[in-house]
C-alpha cells in the first residue's frame, strides 16, 4: 500500500499533524457520545435546542450522526485543501487547521447538549 499523502511538508509541520489529530480525536469522540446516549428507537429525537425558543427540531434518531459526519467532512475537506497549497500558503494551513478543531469543538458542545436533552 503505497502512501504518498503523508509524505507530503503538510504532515513534517508539528501544528498540523496535532491540529488534525486533535480534530480526528474530538470527532471520535462526538461518535461515541452519540453512539452510546442515541439508541435506535421509533420516538423522534430532540435535534437542536435554541436558548431562546428551547426545542426546535425533532426528527429521527439516525438524524443526529450528520453532526460528526459533517464534522469528518469538515477535516477532510480542510486536509486536502491543506495539503494543495502547503508549499504557497503555510500561514491559510494554519487557518485551516485552526478552523478544523475549533469546529470540531463546537460540534462536541453541540452533541453534548443533544445526548443531555435525551
């Protein structure tokens, strides 16, 4: 199996490869949080809550795995793009990175407020 991605500069920067693992990390997590308060059920599921109006979704339980699975979306995208203009633009990987995590930090807030209202 030949890996040619992780011999790209992107992965000898030290800030990167702990950005994006911290992201893969926290996104394990959501899914594991998710996994284990979300049980397959036939009773709709409490999707967002808003602090001003309180429950405003409710649908099916799967519904609630597009929170990390957009979260994958969001390091997949951010370590591509990365990754194509590392050599041009170390300072937007960085950018990059930074946004990675910090999405993946909300997204956890986020899936704990969902499993807490369960």
């Amino acid at each position: 199996m030949n890996l040619r991605i992780f011999k790209n500069p992107y992965w000898k920067d030290k800030f990167n490869v702990i950005t994006q693992a911290t992201s893969v990390l926290i996104n394990l997590i959501i899914w594991l949080i998710l996994f284990f308060k979300i049980a397959p059920q036939t009773a709709p599921v409490v999707l967002h809550y808003n602090i001003y109006f309180g429950i405003d979704l409710i649908d099916q339980w799967y519904k609630v795995y597009f929170i990390p699975a957009l979260g994958l979306l969001f390091i997949a995208l951010n370590l591509i793009i990365g990754q194509a203009i590392y050599k041009q633009e170390k300072l937007a990987t960085y950018f990059l990175s930074s946004v990675s995590l910090f999405s993946q930090v909300l997204l956890l807030i986020a899936s704990i407020c969902i499993a807490l209202a369960q």
